[in-house]
C-alpha cells in the first residue's frame, strides 16, 4: 500500500502547490508575468526531456518525474491562458440576448487557441508514448484534459460556484459566458464517471507492486481530485478557499486599484463648488 499512497499524497501536493504556483506568478505585474512566461517555457522544455528521460524507466521515481514533468508542461498551457497569451479570437463578453448554439460558438471562439495547443500536446504524448513502459506522463495529461474539459462544460452549462477569482483582470470577461444556475445535467453523469474511476484506480493501485502501484495511486489522486474540483462547483464551500492566501492579497489589491482610479477621475477633482 506504501507503494502506492505515497505518490499519491505526493501528487496531491504537487496538484496544491503547483496551482499556486500558477495563481501567484499570475498575480506578478503584466510585463513580470512576460518574462515568467520565458522561465515557464525553459521550465516545459526541461520537463520534456525529463518525460523523455524517463518513459522507459519502471521504477517509482521515474513515475514520480514523470508525473512532475507533465505537471510542469500542463503549468505552461494554464500560464499561457491566463496571461492571456494564447486563449482564442473573441475577448469581449458575450453580447446579450446570446443563448444556446450561439452563445456556445461565441464561448468556444474565446478559448479555442488554447484548446487546440493542449490538444496537439496531449496528441503528441500519445504518438510519443503510446508503446513507452513509463505510461505516467501520458494518464496523467489525459487525466488533466478530460477533467478540465469536463469542468469547462460544466461551468458554461451551468453551476452555482463559477470559481471566478482566479480569472485575471484582462479575462473578466469571461465570466460572462459562465452561467451561475443550479446544477445541470451534466454534472451528475461528470461526478458519477470520476468517482467510479477514481475507485477502480485505487483498488487496482492497491493490488499491484512497485511501478505500477506508483502509477496508479497517482492516476487515482488525480482523477480524485477533477472530481473534487467539479464538486466544488455546486458544494457552498468555493475551492478557491484552498489558496485564501491568493485570493484574498488579489482582493485587496483590486480595492486599492479601485481607490487609486476613483482619485484620478475628473469627477473626484475638486471644483468651484466643492471648495
């Protein structure tokens, strides 16, 4: 059971961390977060190697470098969008009166250059890994995908948690395409496949030995989590309580923003009267 609950709270972990990670180097200042960008790229480029390093290797650390690479790569593609570098050809709020196929079209145009590169990333790990003894780096990229898509259709669909604070300033308007409803029908079929899976996984980390223990256990963490993370769209407790350390700075400094700009505007200048 070591063999597979250790990389499995690892893993855990490194889901927390790593997320803060990409939430707190999004909080840098725009021309910051640029160059952040240019060390998360070298940063992917290293995890590719180490994923090709690794993908022949059946020994729990080469899982667990595997999986940490892959963590780095998807890391990349999250920075990308919400430094608003790579999302899609429509960045303006959803014009009203939009609804059903309409609405979704204008939705997808808002984030459909960045489906497409986790798209060609995650096609190149199965060209590249398909027949590889090391599988982490592949179950876990798909792992990520299928979830965050899942989570995507869910929040558009409808939810009554859109989990918009980790939205940055400059993709606001995005929110204009979640719908903040109760549950749709979606939802239950998401949560139901992701439980049932993440059971299967356990109880198969559970009977094997050594790599595949490690893999496993990491495979079921994971798909436990995107189903913790679809809960959190319906449960009153908003996962964004998880990294409270950045939401709530992020708050602060929105209020401070919205001071200093309130300060500057004509309206708040002293005038004849107001003297």
């Amino acid at each position: 059971m070591t063999e597979a609950w250790l990389p499995a709270l690892y893993a855990l972990f490194l889901w927390w961390f790593g997320t803060g990670a990409v939430l707190l180097i999004d909080r840098l200042p725009r021309r910051t977060r640029r160059g952040g960008m240019v060390w998360a790229t070298l940063a992917a480029l290293g995890a590719l190697y180490a994923v090709h390093a690794t993908a022949e290797a059946r020994e729990m650390q080469a899982a667990l470098v595997a999986f940490t690479a892959t963590i780095v790569i998807w890391g990349w593609h999250e920075l990308s969008f919400l430094n608003g570098m790579i999302t899609g050809p429509r960045r303006t709020a959803c014009p009203p009166g939009a609804t059903g196929w309409l609405r979704f079209r204008y939705a997808t145009e808002t984030l459909i250059h960045h489906e497409i590169a986790i798209a060609v990333t995650g096609v190149a790990l199965l060209i590249w890994l398909k027949d590889a003894a090391n599988p982490v780096a592949l179950w876990t990229y798909g792992i990520l995908w299928a979830m965050r898509l899942s989570a995507k259709l869910n929040l558009f669909l409808g939810a009554p948690n859109v989990a918009d604070e980790f939205l940055t300033d400059d993709l606001a308007y995005l929110k204009s395409y979640f719908s903040p409803r109760p549950i749709n029908l979606l939802f239950p079929v998401s949560v139901t496949v992701g439980t049932v899976a993440t059971v299967w996984l356990a109880l198969a980390a559970g009977q094997a030995t050594t790599f595949d223990a490690a893999a496993l256990g990491i495979a079921a963490m994971l798909m436990g989590l995107g189903t913790l993370e679809h809960w959190f769209l319906v449960l009153p407790y908003r996962e964004a309580a998880l990294w409270r350390w950045y939401t709530t700075k992020r708050a602060e400094k929105r209020a401070e923003r919205a001071a200093a700009a309130q300060d500057l505007s004509p309206l708040a200048a002293p005038t004849m009267l107001g003297r």
